[in-house]
C-alpha cells in the first residue's frame, strides 16, 4: 500500500495513512510558503480534517 501525497489548504503536503482507531493522519513532507501553523514543521504528524475522518 503506497502512500497518498495530499496538499491541505494551507499549502502544506502531507503523506496520509490511517491510525489504529481508524483516522485519517497525515505526516508534514512539505511546509507551505503561507503556511501560519507552527505544527506545521516536516516529519509532524496531524490529524486530517474532516467528519469522514472522526473516530466514532
């Protein structure tokens, strides 16, 4: 299974996977030139927006 490369709106890019509750995370490849999240650093791993992606 090969990684996805997503790019968020902030313009970072993240490779996604999915944790073991079943959640979509995705680790910083590249920070965005615009990007204001301090989080945002390459190698970081963040939890991907959205309701699809909530444990439930």
């Amino acid at each position: 299974m090969s990684a996805e490369i997503v790019q968020l709106s902030c313009g970072c890019r993240v490779t996604t996977r999915r944790d073991f509750l079943g959640r979509v995370v995705g680790t910083i490849v590249e920070r965005g030139a615009s990007c204001a999240r301090p989080d945002h650093a390459p190698g970081q791993q963040v939890v991907m927006p959205g309701r699809e992606n909530a444990a439930g």
